[in-house]
C-alpha cells in the first residue's frame, strides 16, 4: 500500500503512471450491472437493510450460477452474500475456529488470510510451498505441521494470489480426503474463478467436499471492486452459526450493490468478462516472452488470475539494491511503473521476490515492459 500510495502522489502531481502493483481490474462493472444500478435509484427497488445472508434473488443467481459452470446443485439457502470475500473470510474463521486453532495456509499467499487469522488469536502454520509443487499445499506438508501439533483448518486459493497457481482437481480431491480423514476444516478462496488460461473455470472445492466452506466474489471477473460484495457456500451445518456471527459484523451486504449484482449473469455481462479475460491473457504472453531477458527466476506457473511471482535475486544483485521493495521503489521513481514486492505474500523469499498484477491489460503490460527493460539496461 506505500507503493500504492506513492502511485496516487505521482499522479497527482502529472506523472504517467502504470500501477500493475494492484489486483484491480479496470474495466470496471459489466454494462448490465451498471444500467441495474441506476434502476433502482428511481424505480421503487427497497433499498433498506436485506436478511443477513442477502437478498433472494441474488442468492438465486449465484446457486444458478454454480449449476451452469460446475453442474453442482448448491441449495439458494446455503449462499451467504457477504461485505466482498473480506467479509466472508471474517464469518468463515470466526465460526470454524476458536482461539488458538492451528490453520495452514500456503507460503508465498494472500497477507490477510494470515493478518485475519492472527487478529483472531489462531496460529497461523505456513506451508512453505515451492516451485516444485506449483507453490501449493501437498499432502506431505499437511502431514509434517499435523505431526507437530494438530490442525484445525486449511485456507486453500485457486487460482492464487500472488502466484496465480491452480489446484488440478486430482490434487484438490487428495487434500480434501487428508482433512476429512484429520477433521480439519477446507475453506477454498476461489474468487479468481473464470480468470483461467488453461481451458478450466477452476475446480470447486464443493465438487469434492459437501463440507467445505467455498468463498468468492465479484471483484475480480466481474472487476466489481468497489461494489464490495462476495459470497460463501456454507455447509448446512454451519449455516446457523455463521449467520449469527454476520449479523453482529456487518447485519447485510451493501443493498443497492445485491439488487445490482444480480445482472452480473446476464449473457452480456459474461461477454465482457470473457472479452477482459482475454486481455489479461495476452498480457500474460507479453511477459512470458519478455521472462528471460527480464532476469526473473523461479515464475510460478501463470495458470490463472492476473497475477505472475517470480525471484529477482540476480536483478537485485546487479542493482546492489538490498530487497524487491527497494527495487520496486525505485522502478517506481524512474519509470512510473509500479510492481508489489513480495514481501507481503512471503516473509521468508518474498525480500527476493515480485508479483506483476496483468489487471492493467495488455496495451499496458506491454508498455510497462517497455519501461522496466529501458530501466534494466
């Protein structure tokens, strides 16, 4: 977020700028979306607070929704439509676990699984995943932390932020099996579902777990970020308790946001996802070309989402600049490109590391790296 920060300074000041440290589609909401929203300013649409877990036609939506890209059949009453993923993510460790609770989740990863879970009092046991699994939990990892001491939980995302790594569903299904063997709780992060380049939407976690708690969003498909809203699928069992706790921490989603949301799965809505997805696909080539005379190391396979991770050891050396925060930095002030250090993903090889966020597009990647080569040189 300084990087962020100093982004907004420099534009504010007249610089041209390329910010591909955010995970923040530009296209923005899909038209459909946005023609709802301002309906239901003026047509009589009750705007006031909805049930806790939302409104039912968008609970509606999302279990047809499901039906149509996973042939699951998924209950209405078992969506919960939360304050964006961050809100569920809130209800799901604040039902599941209790004080002390040990939860793995993988190493490099998205920092507010862990700063969540940290807040809540539960040990938080990082799976150092490497290149060589795909930089995602295995079997063998869990077995190692359960032999320390149990576990309570596995936090799963595929595809991941921030190495954009999916889960094959082999892999998913021999997890899954690990925790129902352990009574370990999965809760799957799949809000980058749709965002793939290897001919799969994503595997649902309920495909292989009636159990599992799933979570997702519409910020990153959709690009509807500031409309902030998300869902989780609940097991039957928790769907009481978690309902107790969202009503203490947020009463109801953003209302005019639900009503809006429910045109997101409109044809017209899908076609320009799919149109935006396509862009990041080819921005996603422009820096697979570029990889070797970048200098970047140890890529995380770019499977999906809008993300690429890689080590920059041998940049940072050359440069006799000490971390990628300080090398982002000053990329930043001499080029107006802005790249996350991994430091927040990875506390242990995230000084040595970078995430590219392809959420600008391709015209913009491919400029950027224009600029970040100019700047190499």
């Amino acid at each position: 977020m300084n990087i962020v920060a100093r982004v907004q300074q420099m534009r504010s000041q007249g610089h041209d700028t390329i910010a591909m440290c955010l995970g923040e589609p530009t296209q923005g909401a899909p038209a459909p979306v946005r023609r709802r929203a301002a309906e239901i300013l003026s047509d009589g649409t009750d705007l006031g607070y909805s049930a806790i877990f939302g409104i039912p036609e968008l609970r509606a939506a999302i279990a047809a929704h499901y039906r149509d890209w996973y042939d699951v059949d998924i209950p209405a009453e078992r969506v919960a439509i939360t304050t964006g993923s961050s809100g569920a993510f809130q209800i799901a460790f604040l039902t599941c676990f209790d004080a002390g609770d040990r939860v793995a989740l993988a190493r490099p990863g998205y920092g507010a699984y862990k700063n969540i879970l940290t807040a809540l009092d539960c040990e938080v046991v990082e799976l150092d995943c490497g290149s060589e699994s795909g930089f995602q939990p295995t079997v063998e990892l869990l077995e190692q932390a359960h032999a320390h001491a149990p576990l309570k939980g596995l936090m799963l995302a595929s595809p991941a932020n921030p190495t954009g790594t999916m889960i094959t569903g082999d892999h998913l299904g021999e997890l899954i099996d690990w925790c129902h063997e352990h009574d370990v709780q999965v809760i799957s992060d799949e809000i980058y579902h749709g965002i793939s380049y290897i001919g799969t939407r994503g595997e649902t976690a309920i495909r292989h777990d009636d159990d599992a708690i799933v979570i997702s969003s519409f910020s990153k498909y959709w690009a509807m970020t500031g409309w902030r809203l998300g869902w989780a699928i609940l097991p039957e069992g928790l769907r009481s308790p978690a309902q107790n706790v969202a009503g203490n921490l947020a009463l109801c989603a953003p209302v005019p946001a639900q009503h809006a949301a429910v045109a997101a799965f409109e044809p017209e809505s899908y076609a320009e996802c799919e149109a935006a997805v396509a862009s990041f696909a080819r921005a996603r080539d422009h820096v697979l070309d570029a990889t070797a005379e970048l200098g970047f190391t140890d890529m995380a396979p770019p499977d999906g989402a809008f993300y690429m991770y890689a080590r920059i050891d041998d940049i940072l050396e050359r440069s006799d600049l000490a971390t990628s925060a300080h090398w982002c930095q000053a990329l930043l002030e001499a080029t107006g490109v802005a790249l996350a250090p991994g430091d927040d993903f990875d506390t242990v090889h995230g000084p040595q590391s970078v995430r590219l966020s392809l959420a600008v597009g391709a015209e913009k990647t491919a400029e950027a790296l224009a600029r970040i080569l100019d700047f190499l040189r």
